[in-house]
C-alpha cells in the first residue's frame, strides 16, 4: 500500500515491520509494568511513557494469543491460526488515519487519535502478522529448534528451511548436538 505524501514522496506501509511488532511482543517478559515498558525500546519510545499498569494484563492476554497463532501456524492448523487472527482483529480492529507534524512528515498510524497504548500497538502487530500469513502463508512462522528457547520468528529464508530464531540459538544446538555425539560415540565400545 503506498500513500504520496505533499511533497511528491511515496510512502509504503511496511506491514513486515508490523509483523515484527507481533514477535517482539510474543518474545517479550511480560512480569510488570518495567517489562512492558522494555518492549518499546526504539521507534515506538513514546508508548513506553504512556503505558501503563492496567496495559500488563491487555498485553499478556494478547500474547498468549499471539503465541497460539505461531503454534497452529507451525503445525499446519491453518484455519485455527486464520480464527484466532480474525479474533483478534476483532479486539483490536485497525482504524487508519494520516498522522504529521508538516507537509513532509505524513506517515499511517493502525488507530484513531487518542487509542490507548495496548489498542494501537496490538492493533498494528495482528494486522501485520494477519497480512504476513496472506502474503507468504503461516508455513512461515516459526518457533525456535532450541528446546531452551522456544521463540518465535518469522521465515524470511529463500526457501522456508529456518528452525533457529537466532543465530546464537542455532549454534548453541548445534555445539550440544556435536558435544552430545562424541559422548555417545565415547561411551560407545569399539
């Protein structure tokens, strides 16, 4: 979706970045209101600053949910994963509207003006995992081989082949496997 901005540059709606959102939110402590605040780190700053403890709840519930949609996704339960993101675009519905401080800034906001912190997050996270499994289907979701771990990602890989939601979780399955194999064949009598 692309928007042109007064001053003749396009704009695109980045739905991956949205998508992102629904991860890092899944991925996140949830244990208090310091937690919840953490989430915001870098674009989104300012909701940490509004948030508050009554949005612990509101985020937990949805991350649970969010969670459920990466678990069917991954076991092939598609049409559970489409009910529960229909579901949750139900709660959280998306109201679009063009936000700017001047004729240069214009950008999309998910929500009307004066949306809570929990209504414009969850809504921009569940719009953009709901296009995300649209687009490239909820094959791409993902949660992590490590059994240590257990986050989700979503599989940007070429050809849909990632287990790992890190680089540091792929190796470190790696090296226990290879360390577990040597005991074995250690233990093992020639």
């Amino acid at each position: 979706m692309s928007v042109r901005a007064a001053s003749g540059y396009r704009y695109r709606v980045n739905f991956d970045a949205y998508a992102r959102t629904a991860v890092d939110l899944v991925n996140a402590p949830m244990g208090d209101l310091a937690e919840l605040r953490a989430l915001f780190a870098g674009d989104q700053g300012w909701m940490g600053g509004e948030v508050a403890d009554k949005d612990v709840a509101v985020f937990r519930r949805a991350q649970r949910r969010l969670r459920d949609v990466f678990e069917y996704g991954t076991t092939g339960r598609d049409g559970e994963a489409v009910n529960e993101l229909n579901a949750l675009l139900e709660t959280f519905p998306v109201q679009p509207r063009i936000s700017g401080h001047d004729a240069a800034d214009w950008h999309m906001h998910v929500t009307s003006r004066g949306a809570s912190v929990s209504a414009e997050y969850l809504a921009g996270a569940v719009w953009g995992l709901s296009v995300w499994l649209c687009e490239y289907g909820s094959a791409r979701f993902g949660i992590c081989a490590d059994e240590r771990c257990g986050n989700v990602y979503l599989d940007t890989s070429s050809n849909n082949c990632r287990r790992f939601c890190s680089e540091r979780c792929a190796t470190r399955s790696h090296v226990a496997a290879h360390r577990a194999r040597k005991r074995a064949a250690t233990l093992t009598p020639a």
